[in-house]
C-alpha cells in the first residue's frame, strides 16, 4: 500500500481534491484523519468517494472513545456502501490529550480497541451482538449487508503492535523513523506467531511526511503535527531519540490548554528529525528508503508539506524515487 493522510482541516471539497489528485499521482490508499476539532472525517470520505473510483478510503484513525463502537462500524459500512466495497477501517486508541477535552477517560487502550474491532467484524457479517466490556451493546445489528472490510490497527506501544499482528489485517504504525519502524515490526512480528485469523498483517508505516522544494519551509510545516506526536510519545521512544521527558510533557499541557502555538514553537530539530519525514524531495526520498526497509507499506500523512497540492506530486516522486 502506498498512501497518504488527509486532514479535513482544509474544507471537505478540498480533501476531496486532493484526494483525486493522490489517485492521479499512483497512490492507492487515502485516509482522512479524526479529530473533533476538525471538520467530520466520514463528510470528507464522502467526498473522497465520490471524487475517486479505485483507492482504499477510509478513517485514520479512527477512535472507540469519541463514537460508540457499534455507531462507528456503521459509519465505516456506509462509507463502504457508497465507494462501491472500498473502505477500510484504521481503528486505534486515540489522542490522549485531545480525548482529555472531549472529558473521556481513555481506559484500557488496547481492550477497547480490539472489542471495537471484533464487534465491528460481527455486525458486517451479519451478526446480532451482545457485548459487555469496555462498552455495552444488547441485540446490536445492522439493517443492510455489508462486505469484508479490512482493519488496520493505530498503534506505537509494544501490547498493541502485538495485538495488531495476531489479530488485524494490517498496523498503521505511529512512527517517521526507522529505529522506530524496525522495532516496531519486530513486536508486530511476535504478535503473528500467535495469529489467530487467517491471512497476513500488512505492517505499513503511518510516518508524518512534509515535503516541499524548500526544505527548511517543509520543515516548518512539520511543527503542528510534530508536537502532538511527541506530546503523546511513551518515555522509551523518547529516550530512543534522546528527547527530553519534560519538555515533551509540556508541550503536552501546552495543547491540552489550546497553547498551539507556544506548543510548536517548543518543538526541537530533534523532535522534528524523530518523528517526521521532512525536507526537499531528495531528503524525503532518501529518508523513505531507510522507512522501507521496514515495513510492507508507507502511509504518508499530516502535513504532507507547506503547499499540500504541489506536496502530493512531489511525494509520488519522492515514493518512486524510494522505491517504496
């Protein structure tokens, strides 16, 4: 899979051209991130569908926090429906910091993740579901048939990668490097020595790519996204890259208080350097190889660079110039 994140911060008409664009280019997955703060995801994928007629759509990711686990396998059926069988699922734990506004406690990531998924499963086969665990539904099923829509799993700690690979069809893993990467895939990796379903895992790297012909205004572009991702990254990732604890802290208190800005001007050259693909299209390319090298499938996502049209053909370069 070579695809690309799109997030419906922009109008939904402009995610659905870039969309089309994206198909254009040779990329064969779009995926449309989820936060509340933002425009609603399954809009844009509406738009998406309509403006496209062969690349995978679908949320990435998408949380069973903020949408109750049966609402979102309907979401996700629907949006099937209506790109004629193309939709996937990316389902994983969520921002913690932007559920923290939303007033959700986000207990028990992994439990409730794979609840999520293995309920959504039921109800597209045609199911009437009970489930009492993270979250309750009694006699829950769906109205209209829905075909086999594969789940990719959000993950970047070691219990969820596992899970990824011993139940879903594939892992979107939060991670722009490749230190991360190769790890990540060795714990994905003994997650399928305990498979369970049948067919293999697609391990594709969810990696924050900024691109542009100005290295240094990609680089720039990369700060948002960067912050969040360091804001929410576990303390051996941090110390992977030889990042402060405290100073990734509070750029997490800086976005739970809506200090966007304070919380991009803390982001370091290092932080940029770990958690994103970020540079001119040599530097990009260059940076995917070494991705590749891990990984069955590249997902670029936000911000995709400082100018997100001319960053789409610039990425489809980048990605064959990479060879992945």
């Amino acid at each position: 899979m070579r695809g690309v994140e799109l997030t419906p911060e922009v109008p939904v008409e402009e995610v659905a051209s870039l969309a089309a664009d994206a198909e254009a280019a040779g990329f064969d997955a779009v995926f449309a991130s989820c936060h509340y703060n933002n425009r609603d995801p399954f809009v844009a994928l509406d738009r998406v569908a309509a403006a496209t007629s062969e690349v995978s759509l679908g949320p990435g990711v998408a949380n069973p926090y903020d949408t109750h686990p049966v609402k979102l396998a309907s979401q996700v059926g629907t949006l099937d429906e209506v790109s004629g069988g193309r939709a996937v699922l990316g389902l994983g734990a969520g921002d913690a910091s932007t559920l923290r506004n939303l007033g959700v406690d986000r207990d028990r990531p992994l439990r409730r993740v794979l609840e999520a998924m293995k309920v959504a499963q039921g109800l597209w086969d045609g199911e009437r579901v009970d489930h009492d665990g993270t979250f309750v539904a009694r006699d829950a099923g769906l109205n209209y048939d829905v075909g086999d829509v594969p789940v990719y799993v959000g993950a970047q700690g070691p219990h969820m990668l596992r899970m990824a690979g011993k139940h879903a069809d594939g892992v979107l893993v939060n991670a722009s490097h490749e230190r991360d990467l190769s790890w990540a895939a060795d714990r994905v990796a003994e997650g399928v020595e305990d498979r369970v379903v049948d067919g293999d895992v697609d391990v594709a790297a969810f990696a924050s790519v900024s691109v542009a012909e100005d290295a240094a205004a990609a680089r720039e572009a990369a700060r948002p996204p960067v912050a969040f991702i360091a804001a929410g990254a576990a303390p051996p990732v941090l110390d992977r890259h030889g990042i402060d604890r405290d100073i990734a802290a509070e750029i997490g208190e800086r976005i739970e208080a809506g200090e966007f800005s304070a919380a991009f001007d803390a982001v370091s050259d290092r932080m940029l350097d770990a958690f994103c693909v970020a540079g001119d299209p040599g530097d990009v390319a260059e940076r995917l190889a070494a991705v590749g090298e891990h990984v069955d499938s590249v997902v670029a996502a936000s911000p995709l660079g400082p100018d997100r049209a001319a960053a789409v053909g610039l990425l489809a370069d980048a990605f064959d110039r990479a060879g992945v």
